[in-house]
C-alpha cells in the first residue's frame, strides 16, 4: 500500500504546496519503496525463474536495493517536518543532520556492498550502528510532534490533530498484530483492515497538509470517543450479560439455554440510546469542557429569551453570554431604532 499511497499524496502536495519540502519527501519515500520492491522482483526472476534471461541481475539488483536505506532515511523527516515542512525550533537542527548524515552513509554502503549487514567484520559494525542512529531519530523525531503540539495553536495545531488520529489507530492495529490477532481475522479481513489503515494514514496527513475541511478533525474525534466507548461497553455487557445468564440457566434448569442471548440482546437495545447520551456528555464535559461551556449558557440563554419582557436585562444578558462564550477583546450591542423606515433599508 506504502508503495502507491506515498508517491500519490507526494505528488498531490508537491503539486498543491510547491514549496513545502513534505511533499517531495513522501516522494521520495515512495521511490525508495518502489525500487526496493523492483530491485527483488528483478533478482528473482534473473536468477531463479529464468537464469540468465536479464543481464547483470546482482549488480541492478544490488542498485535498485538502495531504495529501501533511501525510504528509511526519508522517515525521520516525515516526521521532523511535518505539517509545515521545518524543523520545530532551532534546537532539533542536530537531530535532523545525523538523521541525514546516518541516511547518506546506509544508501552508500548498500550501493558499495549491497548486503553490508552480511558482509561481516567492520562493515557489518558500521551498519548496525547507523541503523540503531536511523531509528533513534525516527523516536526522537515522533517526540518533536509531541513538543511542536504544545506550542502550536490555530491551523498547525489542528493538522497535528489528523496527524495524531491517524497515529493512534495505526498503532491499535499494530498492538493488534502482536497480540495475535490476524489468527482470529483471518487473512483476507488482516489485508482489508491493513489497506484501510494505511489509507487513512495518508489521508490523513493529505488533509492536514492541504487545510481542506481541516476543522472537521473536532468532529472525527468526538465521534470516535463516544462511539468507540459506546462499542467497546456494549460489548462487554452482552457477552458478560450471556455468561452471566448462561450460569444461571445452568443452575436453575441444568442445561443452556438460546433465550441468555435474546435477553442479552434486547438489554443492549435498550441501553444504546441512554447510554450513548451519558457518554457524549462526559466526553463534551471532560475533552471539551469550554465548547460544552458555551453550549449550555447558549442553551440556558434561548430558554431565558423566551421569557424575558425587559429589553434592558436582555441586553445586559445578551453582552454577557457573548462575553463568557467568545471572549472577544471588546463587545458591543447596536439596536435598530423602532421608527426607521424599513422600505429605505437595502435588501439582498
């Protein structure tokens, strides 16, 4: 999947945001990716499916097997540089040089000796050092969108966001695969749920570069917590809920009985609705506590409104409910005269 997703968001953000070095660098990431793959399509077939049918299968092999140190030294940038195409702070200018200095000396040693892992002695020594440098600055810089976050706000602070859902994800499905359970998915199922995430990721990172409905990130993450809470305690409840009946029929008729599942199932029908709104409110109290703020005062100022007689008190009302709600630098309220003259008014 990385091998066509990279080179497709690459060519979609160099093409949109010229000038931003990320575009270019998922780029480059899908061309190492690329050739690694052709370099061991193309040693496969020159020496094992037809033996001297291509010519100097170990040495092209040996060229386009570059690709992969190239894909791997593009990855600490991917993240370096992500949403705005620099470094965080002056201060990660010495990881991004030994990211490229460690990414230089793995692609030239792998032009010079193709397999230098295996090689042995010094040069084996050497490459196992870069390649514990490379992954050193692909951690520290996974910790700079950490450190960019807390200083961003405004536009960059809602592209981390996409970036972070995405990550989060990603990472459930890896925890998944290391647990074991592609035995229980099966293959076909493991291969949909792997497509699916990695499109998500580079959708991800598509929305977050080129800004479109980059606000509706708020909405995508509320939604997964409350429906992603809601899934995980219903299920719960209905296998526990037909363990707990199971046992019981056990022990009242001494066998099983289907009616513990139909039971467990009307009981999960009836607490959807309820339990979904307890959820969504802890939720907007708990990550969203200045947006469920405002929320209710607004809620609480329309049932005020309906009531209210004194235009006086309404406007007092009114100024402080856009106070609490927007904090704006300086409110101000212009009423319309009751003896204007309507017909003179503009329209449209």
């Amino acid at each position: 999947m990385g091998i066509i997703g990279a080179p497709v968001l690459g060519g979609l953000v160099a093409s949109r945001r010229p000038r931003n070095p990320y575009g270019w660098l998922w780029l480059g990431f899908g061309l190492g990716l690329a050739l690694q793959l052709l370099g061991e399509s193309y040693a496969a077939y020159a020496l094992v499916v037809e033996p001297g049918s291509l010519p100097a299968p170990r040495t092209i092999s040996r060229l386009l097997g570059s690709g992969g140190p190239l894909a791997l030294s593009c990855a600490p940038f991917l993240l370096l540089l992500f949403p705005t195409g620099r470094l965080p702070s002056s201060r990660w200018r010495p990881v991004a040089w030994v990211a490229a200095v460690s990414g230089v000396v793995l692609v030239s040693l792998n032009l010079l000796f193709g397999s230098p892992d295996e090689v042995g002695g010094i040069i084996s020594a050497i490459t196992f050092v870069v390649v514990i440098v490379l992954f050193s600055a692909i951690i520290l810089s996974a910790i700079s969108l950490v450190t960019r976050y807390r200083r961003a706000s405004g536009v960059e602070r809602q592209q981390l966001k996409w970036f972070a859902m995405a990550t989060v994800l990603a990472t459930f499905y890896i925890f998944a695969l290391l647990l074991g359970f592609e035995r229980l998915l099966g293959g076909a199922l493991l291969n949909l749920i792997d497509a699916s995430t990695n499109m998500l990721l580079y959708a991800a990172v598509g929305v977050a570069i080129l800004r479109h409905r980059l606000y509706d990130i708020d909405v995508i993450i509320n939604r997964t917590l409350v429906y992603g809470s809601l899934t995980a305690m219903l299920v719960a409840l209905y296998f526990g809920g037909i363990v707990l009946l199971q046992r019981m029929f056990v022990v009242l008729t001494g066998e099983r009985s289907t009616l513990a599942v139909v039971v467990s199932t009307l009981v999960i029908a009836a607490l959807f609705t309820p339990l979904r709104r307890r959820i969504q409110s802890f939720i907007d109290r708990r990550f969203y506590r200045r947006k469920y703020d405002a929320r209710r005062t607004l809620e609480t100022f329309s049932a005020k409104l309906r009531d209210q007689t004194d235009l006086q008190a309404l406007d007092d009302d009114l100024v402080g409910i856009v106070r609490e709600t927007m904090q704006p630098a300086h409110v101000g309220l212009w009423l319309r005269p009751s003896g204007v003259d309507r017909s003179r008014e503009p329209t449209g």
